[in-house]
C-alpha cells in the first residue's frame, strides 16, 4: 500500500491557529456555548468536505493541566451557525501535561469542514497550537480490498503497513487510526485480572500480565464461553491490544476472540460494553505476537477478551494506549 507521506499521497497540513506567546504568556481560549461549554473552532481552508486524519494539539505551558477531559468534534455545517450534530473524532479523557503534544487519531470516514476542541463545564479551555491534517480522497489513485483510514485501506496479505505495528500486523487490524508518529505505552502489566476459570494453577490469568512470555494463562476446555478481563485502575482511551500466543501448545486456540471495553466491571449486571474489535481470524504459529487495533474510538476501565468456543489462551496481553507527547 501506499506510503502517506510519498509523493502519490496528499495529506497536509490545512489549518493550523498558534497562540501568541509573549515573554512565556500563553493564549487563553475562552469561546464558550450555553449548549456546549468551552470550545475552539478551526476552520478548514477549504469550501469542500475533507477526510480528517489527525489533530495534534499543544497544551499550555502554563497551568496544562486545563487540557483535560476534552472532545474532538467535526462538522459539515458550522455549529455556531447550523444545526448539525457532529461526528465525534474522539474523547480524550487524560490530562496533557504542560508543554506536551497529543496526537489524535479519528475514526475512519470522518469527514467535515469545521473541527472543534470542546470542554464541558465551566473548566478552562486553555492550549497553544492545533493543527489539523487531513487527506483529499478524491486525489487516491489505487483501490484496496478492505476499509481503513483516510483512503488507504489495508491488503489482507500485507505485512508491512505504512503504521508501524508491534509484532506481525497482517490481517489483524484494517485501518486503525493510528499511524507511526504516535508512542503507545502498555498499561495493563501487573494490573488485577479476573477470568471465569483457568484449566490449572499452572495457567493462572496473572501470567497474562507479568511480562513473562513464558508463562500463560489456559482456560479449562469445559468452559463454553471463556473471558478473561483486566483492570486497568483508572479509565484511558484504548488504542487497541498485544496478544502473544502460547509457544508450546495448540496455537490455533487463540482464535475467533471479541475484545471490549468497560467503564464498569464487566460481570456487574448494569456494565455495558463498548467493542474495540473482533478477530475472526486464527493464529497457527507457536509463540506469535498478534497487534489488534479498536476499530473505534472507545475508552474504559476494564478490556475484556472473551471466545464463544472453549480454550482460550494467552501467555501476555497488553493494552495499548497513546502518551502524551
């Protein structure tokens, strides 16, 4: 597939606003909505509906602390000015630090003319620097067999994506939005795991989360509907998940899986999942690391890896989420 940044491909950068910053001060934006809260709009230099990929937006070197719990939005029409209820790109629920870049990746089929950096509440909007990229889709000139991001499109056979992956990639994700600017960091080593039964005390669901690949976690075969979920502590915006495969037994066990998300403990009776993906597909190497990617935007508290078959197995798993640049 096409490379982004090669000399076919026509993503740019298409609007960007600085704040002035004399002797250290920064520039405050307090445009604020009844409706709405406390929110900044770009408008995209451009009469025509555009593809977002990315916004990148700089935080405060003074109290960045204010750029918390914000949303991406786009727009066809001007919300100051239209009715039009948006497309969500994302909700970032982190805090930025001060002085830090966050990168964030919408959906696929995000289009509009208008982006909007939104708080609710009467909390500060306060950030230095939003750029907006984008990609005329109009200008592709190839065709793929599978959906993805921004007009490209993953072949089912490539294994060498124009997003850096971790681990082989080939026909695991189909256009995560994501590319290989971002750092992910893994955030569920050592963090409490539950599963609904383990087949011994040797396949115990801690080893999923110790960082030992030698070591795994192997669901009794008489359970129907084996899970395993972790607690991450706190709630985070998921990017998507690492699995390594067990690496002296049974490979094709890791197969046919649904990975979720939760903001309450999944086995609560009012806990409602949000999915990250699905992978109908089957590992058959022994010891492979498989990269799987949200094919939305979700975020939560607890990831959840559940089979409607007996024998699920793993010897890690990791879950993906951005830093902070």
């Amino acid at each position: 597939m096409d490379d982004p940044q090669s000399a076919g491909s026509t993503a740019q950068l298409c609007a960007s606003y600085t704040g002035a910053m004399p002797d250290g001060a920064t520039e405050r934006i307090l445009c604020t909505s009844p409706q709405r809260g406390r929110y900044f709009q770009v408008t995209l230099s451009s009469t025509e509906t555009l593809t977002l990929c990315e916004v990148q937006v700089l935080s405060s070197y003074y109290e960045g602390e204010r750029l918390v719990d914000f949303y991406v939005e786009v727009f066809a029409e001007n919300p100051e000015t239209a009715q039009d209820p948006g497309v969500l790109c994302y909700h970032y629920t982190d805090a930025v630090p001060g002085g830090a870049t966050v990168t964030i990746h919408c959906p696929q089929t995000t289009n509009g003319r208008y982006v909007q950096i939104r708080k609710t509440g009467n909390t500060n909007l306060q950030l230095c620097e939003v750029q907006v990229l984008v990609l005329r889709t109009n200008d592709i000139n190839c065709t793929f067999d599978a959906d993805g991001i921004c007009g490209y499109q993953q072949l089912t056979n490539d294994n060498y994506d124009w997003f850096r992956g971790i681990g082989r990639t080939a026909s695991i994700a189909t256009g995560p939005y994501r590319d290989h600017t971002t750092e992910l960091v893994n955030v569920a080593r050592d963090k409490p795991v539950t599963a609904n039964n383990r087949l011994s005390s040797a396949y115990h669901e801690m080893n999923a989360v110790d960082g030992d690949n030698q070591k795994c976690f192997t669901s009794d075969e008489t359970e129907a509907a084996p899970y395993l979920f972790v607690d991450l502590l706190r709630k985070y915006p998921v990017v998507g998940v690492v699995l390594t495969n067990r690496h002296d037994c049974c490979p094709t066990r890791l197969t046919n899986y649904v990975i979720e998300v939760f903001d309450d403990i999944p086995t609560a009776s009012s806990a409602t999942a949000e999915t990250c993906a699905t992978f109908a597909g089957s590992s058959s190497v022994l010891g492979e690391v498989l990269t799987v990617y949200c094919t939305q935007a979700v975020s939560g508290r607890y990831v959840k890896i559940s089979k409607p078959a007996p024998s699920l197995q793993m010897c890690e798993l990791e879950v993906l989420v951005m830093k902070p640049q």
